[in-house]
C-alpha cells in the first residue's frame, strides 16, 4: 500500500529546467547572467583583437620572416578550434562554471607568460594555450546564457553577451592608442588585455552552476537552489513543484550530424565557416586595401611608419581604424537581434547573406573610393548581425542535452573559416 509521504510527493507537479526558466520569466537575474557571461565575451575578444595590434612590433622584436609571422595568427586560431572542440564535453561532465573558471586560470597563466615571453617559441605556445581557453570558453557560455533565458527573449541575451565582447575590442584599441609607441609598448599593451581576463576571473567566482547540469547529474536539490534564487532575484514567487528527471546529455559529436540534424547542422557549418572567413578577411583586407590604393581607397590612407630599426610599424591612423571596426560591431549586433525577433532566425540569415553577396558584386566595380568604402563597412556590420543571428539559431537548433557539444563543434568550425 503507498504510503502518505509517497502520495503526497506524487502529487507534486514535475518540470523540466526549460519549463521552470519560462515560469520564473525574464528579470534582474537574467540581465546579471547576460553581463556576467558578456565580460566573458570581452575578455576573449580583448585576448584576440590584440594578436593582430601587436603583430607588427613582433616581426620587428624578434626579426620573424614571413612564414613566422602567418604563424602567430594561424596557432592561435588552430588553438582555439581545439578548445571549442572538446569544450562541449568537460562541461557536461563537471560543469558549465567549472570549465570556465578553470579556462580562465589557464588564460590567465599562459597569457603572463606570453607577456614576459624572450623567444619567439615562447610567445607563440603561451598564446596558442590561452587561444585554447579562449575558445573553450566562448561556447559554453553562449550556451549559459540559453539555459538561463526565457525563449521569447533569448535573442536579448544573446545580443548583450555580444555585444560587451565588441567593447573588449574597443578597449583593446584604446589601449594600443595609449601605450604601442612607448618602448616595450606590444608587452605594456598585453599587460592592459589581461585586466579583463582577471577580472573576469574573480567575478567568475560568484556564478552559479547551470541548473540543467545539476538536474542531468541527479542533483535536483541544487538545481532547485538555483532556480529558488533566479525567482526572488526576479521578484517572483516559485510555484511549487519539483525537478522534472532530466535526460542525460549527448556527447557524441557525431550524433551532431545525424538525423535529424543532418541537414541543419550542414547549413550552420557552411555559414559560420564562410561569415568568420569573409568578415575576417575584410578585417585585415580594408586596412590594407586603403594602404595600397585598391579601387583609390588610399584616397582614405591608412599609414604605417619606419621605426630606427627600419621595421614597418603601425600609426595611430591604424588603431583608430581598428576601433572603427568594433565600433561597427554594435549597429551589426543590435540588427541582428532585432531582426531575429520581427523576421524570425530563418528569414533574418537568407536576407543578411543575400544582402552581403549584393554588396561584394557593387565592391568589385569600383564605381566611387568612398562609396566602395562604405560598401565594405557595411558588409562587415551586416556579417556581425549574422554573427548574433547564428549564436541564437544555432542552440535553437538542438535539444537542450545537445546543445554544449554541438556550440563547441559549430564554433571549432567557425574558428577554422578565420
């Protein structure tokens, strides 16, 4: 005969996470975990914008030839490409906050090293292990901010998260503006990058553990905590009910390209490969374009100067262009979000891509320096809106038990096309 206690707890509704997220509803604690994850967007953003700022004063350092200096972006990429690969895995098998303060330690560290690195084989394992942290990190915490957000808003948060990471760039520009002229300025400039990363790091401290890992991990009691403490941040009272037992989360990476996401997860790998190539592409292609009077943009000349030792050395007309750049970053974001939610994913990924593939055809006519110029700036923005709409889409795109192992494997691919 059933007992009083069992027929009671039977009595108690059961929900999923994603159930007990949409009845708490977005509030305070939602705009905490964008910001919180956000910083960790601006860290990595930082770590990456500053490859290219200092790339110059290395060649000149330590005398690098030309295969050398392919090299230093080339590890760094490959390094992160690896860290997102495997990212998905560690974190649903210790954590979402686990990895990612443990990514941050070894960012941390290995970033120091590089900082005071005396070898160019130095320098470029120092930067290739943060790289791996890097792209650990990125994934696992756009999938932190899903598993935190109400579906309805989902594109909010994601957009937010994106768009502290553009200030990240900003910052680092700023920085290089401040301090690349001075003597040792390329270490003084890694010195400034590290900032947020250990602040990010601090912070990381006081995050709370995904509830949908606790409920995976048969810890209903702690994802219960977590979720208690999303309610009274938000202001709302917790029905009452209970964890719903959670399905266990799927680690093959190959079930990522099965049916029925053969054909979904083929279409996200072709656009995040092409958009980090072309928007990549034009990061370092318009600098250099305005310097060598491709379609007469050196009308916009972009300078660079001979230093003592007869090293070609970026100006600050370079580093303010790069703030340019990231500057364009947050138009490109805020279209992407908005647009995400009047068009829908779908529709808002065919018009930016058509809209980009119009606008390369009008570049290669020439017709006017400026208006090839405006051209190209506005492709950039438009790719960056793809950027968020392609971090939204592609989560929705799979169960929630899913979707850490296939972010890191979308993103290993998206590092590939840079």
């Amino acid at each position: 005969m059933e007992s009083s206690s069992e027929k009671v707890s039977s009595e108690v509704p059961e929900y999923t996470i994603s159930k007990w997220v949409e009845l708490i509803g977005t509030g305070r604690y939602q705009v905490y975990v964008s910001i919180l994850m956000g910083m960790i967007s601006f860290a990595d953003t930082a770590e990456i914008t500053v490859t290219s700022i200092i790339l110059p004063n290395l060649v000149c350092e330590w005398g690098l030839t030309s295969l050398q200096k392919a090299l230093i972006p080339g590890m760094i990429l490959s390094g992160e490409a690896v860290g997102s690969f495997i990212a998905g895995k560690v974190a649903d098998s210790h954590g979402r906050r686990s990895l990612l303060i443990t990514v941050f330690y070894i960012i941390a560290a290995a970033s120091i090293v590089s900082i005071f690195a005396n070898s160019y084989l130095l320098y470029i394992c120092a930067r290739t292990i943060a790289a791996g942290g890097i792209g650990a990190s990125y994934p696992i915490a756009s999938c932190y901010v899903h598993e935190f957000s109400v579906t309805l808003h989902r594109s909010t948060g994601i957009t937010i998260f994106q768009m502290i990471g553009a200030v990240g760039g900003i910052y680092t520009c700023v920085c290089a503006l401040c301090v690349m002229s001075l003597d040792n300025g390329w270490r003084i400039e890694l010195a400034l990058v590290l900032i947020p990363t250990l602040v990010t790091l601090v912070v990381l401290n006081l995050a709370d553990e995904s509830p949908r890992y606790y409920a995976v991990h048969a810890q209903e009691d702690k994802a219960m905590v977590v979720l208690k403490k999303m309610a009274d941040t938000n202001g709302v009272e917790l029905v009452e009910g209970r964890v719903a037992r959670t399905p266990p989360f799927s680690n093959s990476y190959t079930e990522v390209y099965q049916q029925p996401y053969t054909r979904v997860a083929i279409i996200l790998s072709i656009l995040h490969f092409s958009n980090m190539y072309v928007l990549n592409g034009l990061f370092y292609f318009i600098p250099d374009a305005m310097q060598y009077g491709y379609c007469n943009l050196s009308e916009l000349f972009v300078s660079t100067y001979t230093n003592a030792d007869g090293c070609s050395l970026y100006t600050a007309d370079q580093y303010i262009f790069y703030l340019i750049l990231n500057l364009l970053y947050f138009p490109g974001y805020a279209l992407g979000g908005a647009t995400c939610e009047l068009l829908g994913r779908k529709m808002t990924v065919i018009y930016t891509t058509w809209s980009v593939l119009t606008a390369s055809i009008l570049v290669l006519f020439c017709i006017h320096y400026v208006i090839t110029m405006a051209l190209l700036l506005l492709m950039f923005m438009l790719l960056a809106s793809l950027i968020v709409t392609l971090w939204i889409f592609g989560p929705e795109s799979y169960p929630t038990n899913m979707r850490a192992t296939s972010l890191g494997v979308l993103n290993t691919i998206n590092r590939l096309g840079a």
